[in-house]
C-alpha cells in the first residue's frame, strides 16, 4: 500500500457547537465585545444612548395633560420645582387640540364620516395587501371603495359617485363595442372618449336633474374644512394608489419601440423630476386657475392630489425601469417563445418579477410622497404642519414647539413605519429561492 | 465530450422522416449591425426530423434556431415554419412561437412561479386551455421527464439539470409540432448533463421534430438524422452523423472535430 492511500471505513457523527458560540452569549460575543475595538464602541455608544435618554425621559414625562395653557404647564413645573431652559413638556396642548390635528376644521358633529372612510379603507386595502390571507370576494368591496371614499369625506348627494362609476360602465361597453368592429388601440380611445364626454359635459345635468327628484345623498363639506392628519392620509392615500399605475405605464412606455410614447414618456418623466415639488404644488393652486375657464371652481385637494400624483408616479416609473432593468433578457424570451404576447408577457411575468425586485424603492417613494404631504401647508391647506401655525399663534399656548411637532412627527412615524414592516414582509412572502 | 451519456440503445421505431416540410429557409440572411452574421442560409426540415447543429462559438447557430421562432429578426429572405410565412405580423409570429418549442440554456424558467404554474401558463393563457385540464397535461409531461413530485417548488429549489427537464416540460405542455434546443446542455454540471440528455432522446424517440445547437456529439451520433456543421455565418457541410464524423469533407470541420473530439 502506498503512502497517499487512504481509505475512511466509518463516517462522523455530527456535533453540538461549542458553547461559548450560541446563545445569548454567543451573540454578545459576536455583536458586541469581538475584539478591544468593538468592545470599546460598545461601552461609548452605550454611554451616549444612556445620556440622551437621561436628558429626554424627564422632558417626556411631564404631569402637565390637563394644563389648560403655556403658563399653567409652568406653573405646574416650577410647583414640582423643575425650572430651567426645557423644564418638561406641555402636553396639554395636545389634550386641547389633537381633535383638531387630526380632523382641521372639519364639522364635529360628521367626524363619524372621516373615521369611518378610514376604517374601510383598511376593509378595501386587507384583500389587496394580504391576499392570501383575506377572502377573494372581498375584492369586490375594494373596487367600489375609490367610489364611496370621497363621496363620505366631501359629502353630496349619492348621484355624484355613481355617475362616475356609470361613467366606467358607458367606456366600458363603448371599448367592446368599438373593439369588435375596428380592433383593439381603437376601441381603447373609443371607449377613453365616451368615458370622458359623459363626465366632463353630460354626468352634471344628469346629477342635477336626478338629485331634483330624489334627493338622496349625505351633507356636504365644503374642501377649506378639510385639515389635520386626514387631509394627509386623505392626499397620501389617493397618490399612492395613482402613481403605481401611472408608474407602471410611464416605465414601460419608456421601454416602448414605439417613438412617440417613448418620447412622450421620457419628457414627462425627465420634466416632473427636474422641477421642485413646491413648484407644482404652487401651480396647482395659482397658476392653474388663470388656465381655466373663468368660473369653474376646480377643487383645491383635487389640484394637489393631481400634482401629489404626478410628481410620485415620475418617480416610480424610474423605480419600476430599475426593476426592469434588472430582469434578465431570458425572461423575455421565455415568455415570448410560448407565444405569450407582449401584455401577457408583461403582466405574467415580467412586472410580477420587476415590481418584486422593485419593492424597496417602491415604498420609498410612496414613503417620500406620503411625507411631501406636509408641503400643501405652504399654500394655505391645513395640514397637521399648517395647523401647528395656528395653534401657537392662540394666547394660550403661544411659544410652544416641541410638543406639537413631536406629536405630528409620532403620527407620521406610525404611518411610514407600518409601510416599511408591510414592504419587509411582502418581500419575505414573495421570495421564491435563488435566480 | 459525454459521449458516455448514451447508457442505452436508442429505439429508432418510430424515427421517421416524412415527405411534409416542418421549416424550410430559403436565401435568409441576417445583420446585427452591420455585423454579417448569417449568411444564405438555405435550410428544408422534414417532419420527424432530427438535426444537430454544430460549429465554433460566434458561428450563427444559436441565431439561426432563434430565427425561426422570431426570436431574432431576419433580414432577407424566407422562413416558413409548418407552413406559415413568418413576417413582421404579430399575431402571426404568436402563432408561430406557440407551435414550436424552445428550450433555452439557461432554462429561462419564470422563478416567481411553480413549477407546475410554469407549465401551465402559457396552454391558459394562450390556448385558453380550462385550468384543470392544463394541469392534467402540465403533470403528464412532468412525470415524462421524471420530476411530478417536484411540481409545487420554485425552480429556485431544483437543480440545474431539473429546471431544463421542467423547461423541456413546459414548452411539451403547448403541444408543439418542432422543438428547437439551443445549448441545453452547456449550463450544466457534467453530472445531469445525462438526465436532459435522456429526456431528449426520449423525444426523439417519439418522432418529434427536433433541431438542436449542441456541442454533445454522442447525442448526435445516436440521434440526429443530420448533422450540419456552421462556420462564419454560413452553412459549410452536412451530412449523415456517421459520415459527418467517419469523413468529414472541409479542413475546416477537421479541424473543428479534431479539437472537441481530440482529448
């Protein structure tokens, strides 16, 4: 037998690892003292996170709830003998005035309307965001829901959202119609067209003349009343829910042989994202106006939501193409050499794919958007950060800043932080191995 | 080369050729650019069929199978596929892609699917095949190419050799009436190079029309009816598997069969 021969007569029987290696100690070990270095950043960044926390938990808590104004928070402090630059925080004015940080001016006695908008807001959304988990049939709630939505938050007689839902059903026929006798592009602008002419020019008399008879519906709000939290959810929630479609189209039609939607794409694309937010918003409330036929009264959260949408949706399709981009020419071949053709293909198996890889930048963006909303304050629209202004500009609660925005910032927190959870799980959920 | 893939004696019962023309190329000629890269290419395919293409990497072989389902576009010329004229129409070219077969070398299978969805989606969609009955069909094919059990994973979960089996499955799932296979084998670890090798065999058996890119000249030996040699964007011989190897005719196919089957 040679020197290099070997042969193994018995294989080895798997062992635990060595103790010091799992656990919690295994962890501390690993995380937190590997080394003189990381052990000496451990002990400085614990001193600091100790420091921060011993100057802003006694701020925090404060016994000043049922303070009625600035003063009073005072005098409670110096009572406990507090005194100082920052003695405690004055919650009271949250007492006073969260109601209306969340609701702005909107009628008290219809804040039942907003809640309840919101609450089936989370009914419409569960079967879209959690689709394996909620029943199918409840989709069918979620396609009426962008109909009920502003018909509860503005009010109106009934006729309003049901003229645009009819609105849908005239295209709808009209596309079929028209399809079976001149083709698809055609039976698509045939279908847009009739949609269109019916809302823009025909529905209002149908309302009026209907509501004369039966005056069904519910008491109008009036948009100036709108404020507080809603009206950022209200604008968040409707340019997230925009901007992906729009998003979805613009990437592709960015990705098109055909040259003049390509074009068209990039332009707008490339134009919305060179121009500043505040810009668009200003031309929605000013500039917009001298363009409109004297008289119409085009409703200001409309002009928002619409800009809000535009400015996202330039955004995400530049997300989506990264998405795209990202996919393998594989994958396009694949489906193509089945025979799908180029929507299938698209709607199949290339945007599930795309949009999956997408998911982070995604929520960025609708985060980003959802954040932006706080812009409106600057023309005049009572957001919680409009509504701050006006809050300190009472006597009573007059130089106090922290409080305030340490609530807006909390509700704000809540919303974008649920969104990044949800966008962590869907990826998990979606993740299907390797390539 | 694995020519110690073939671990059986191939049936040849049913490996007729017929008189009826599957794909016949006349005069096709094909740029990228301004990069010549087929050159009259004049090709007839009868039914039953099985044709291995051969030739140095950069020849054009992968582009001529990829012409005739239009995956690439042809410049000049004439392809007609089970008798349709491939043009620019397409609703023709869908027609076209859902009668022929194509197995990729990277799989190319749809990794946010399963692997039975993968073989379903197209007979749905395409066909309008009612779902049941697409999946009654998905599960005969997978278990011809022996992995039923695997038909609720991801192709992410399968090793390479079983997500081209699953690809050859898929693209059965149409029915088509030609296969073409570019490389099938060339992503592969040595070791399953035999079971989509196996497969393949099994459908030739079967009588399918089969044109196939392949550096594997023991599959070529023992299945392929012709073989044809390309070089530079132009066909420069075929022949009988036998002859094509026994006596090759140009230098240039000496030479290019003395390097692969040299060592």
């Amino acid at each position: 037998m040679s020197e290099v021969s070997y042969v193994r007569t018995e294989m080895l029987p798997e062992r635990e690892p060595p103790a010091t290696t799992i656990g919690v100690i295994g962890w501390m070990r690993e995380n937190l003292f590997s080394g003189w270095f990381n052990t000496a950043l451990t002990i400085v960044s614990l001193t600091f996170v100790v420091m921060l926390l011993n100057a802003i938990l006694p701020w925090i808590f404060s016994p000043t709830w049922y303070a009625t104004s600035l003063g009073e928070c005072r005098d409670i402090l110096r009572g406990m003998g507090r005194e100082g630059h920052y003695p405690g925080a004055c919650w009271g004015v949250i007492r006073d005035r969260w109601v209306q940080l969340l609701f702005g001016f909107y009628p008290s006695e219809l804040y039942w309307r907003p809640i309840m908008a919101f609450l089936l807001l989370g009914v419409a959304l569960a079967p879209v965001l959690f689709s394996d988990r909620v029943p199918r049939k409840l989709l069918w709630f979620s396609a009426v829901y962008p109909f009920l939505f502003p018909w509860l938050l503005w009010g109106g007689p009934i006729w309003g959202p049901l003229m645009v839902i009819a609105g849908f059903v005239i295209g709808w026929f009209v596309y079929r119609a028209a399809d079976k006798r001149a083709g698809g592009l055609a039976g698509i602008i045939a279908g847009v067209l009739a949609a269109v002419i019916w809302w823009l020019l025909v529905s209002g008399y149908v309302i009026d003349g209907v509501s004369a008879v039966l005056p069904i519906g519910i008491e109008a709000v009036q948009s100036r009343n709108f404020g507080g939290f809603m009206l950022s959810v209200t604008i968040g929630v409707v340019a997230i829910a925009c901007s992906l479609p729009i998003g979805v189209v613009l990437a592709l039609g960015r990705q098109s042989d055909l040259l003049i939607v390509k074009a068209l794409c990039v332009g707008f694309i490339e134009f919305i994202r060179g121009v500043p937010l505040i810009t668009l918003l200003f031309v929605a409330s000013t500039l917009l106006n001298i363009f409109m036929p004297p008289g119409t009264n085009f409703d200001i959260i409309l002009r928002v939501i619409i800009m809000a949408t535009l400015f996202a949706s330039a955004y995400m399709a530049e997300v989506i193409r990264g998405g795209l981009a990202a996919l393998p020419q594989g994958q396009y071949e694949g489906a193509d050499s089945l025979g799908l053709d180029y929507w299938q293909a698209q709607r199949l198996v290339i945007m599930p794919q795309a949009l999956k890889i997408s998911i982070p930048g995604i929520v960025s963006t609708f985060i980003g958007l959802f954040k932006d909303t706080t812009l409106v304050s600057i023309i005049g629209l009572l957001d919680p950060l409009g509504l701050s202004n006006s809050i300190r500009a009472d006597a009573a609660w007059n130089g106090i800043v922290w409080e305030i925005y340490g609530f807006i910032a909390l509700l704000f927190f809540a919303f974008c932080f649920a969104m990044s959870r949800y966008s962590m799980y869907l990826e998990r959920k979606l993740n299907t191995g390797h390539h | 080369m694995s020519e110690l893939a073939m671990g059986r004696e191939v049936d040849r019962s049913k490996m007729t050729v017929s008189d009826e023309v599957a794909v016949e190329i006349t005069n096709m000629n094909k740029w990228f650019g301004t990069f010549h890269v087929l050159r009259d290419i004049n090709l007839t395919v009868q039914r039953g069929e099985r044709i291995v293409i051969a030739g140095p990497s950069g020849s054009g072989k992968s582009t001529l199978i990829r012409c005739i389902n239009a995956l690439e576009e042809h410049q000049q010329g004439r392809i007609v596929v089970d008798g349709t004229v491939l043009s620019s129409d397409l609703k023709n070219i869908d027609k076209i892609r859902s009668e022929v077969g194509m197995v990729f070398q990277h799989f190319n299978l749809f990794p946010h699917l399963t692997i039975l969805e993968n073989c379903t989606l197209a007979p749905i969609w395409v066909r309008k095949t009612p779902k049941r009955e697409a999946e009654e069909t998905a599960m005969h094919f997978l278990e011809k190419v022996k992995i039923p059990e695997q038909a609720d994973k991801y192709p992410g979960q399968l090793s390479g050799g079983q997500q081209q089996r699953v690809a050859i499955a898929r693209s059965l799932c149409m029915r088509p009436r030609i296969m073409l296979f570019d490389e099938p084998t060339s992503a592969l670890d040595p070791e399953m190079i035999k079971e989509v090798l196996d497969t393949m065999i099994q459908l030739a058996e079967e009588g399918m029309t089969m044109l196939c890119v392949t550096h594997e000249m023991g599959f070529a030996r023992q299945v392929a009816n012709r073989v044809i040699f390309m070089d530079q964007g132009q066909i420069v011989e075929q022949n009988e598997p036998e002859e094509f190897f026994n006596n090759p005719q140009s230098e240039r196919t000496k030479l290019f069969l003395s390097q692969i089957l040299g060592h």
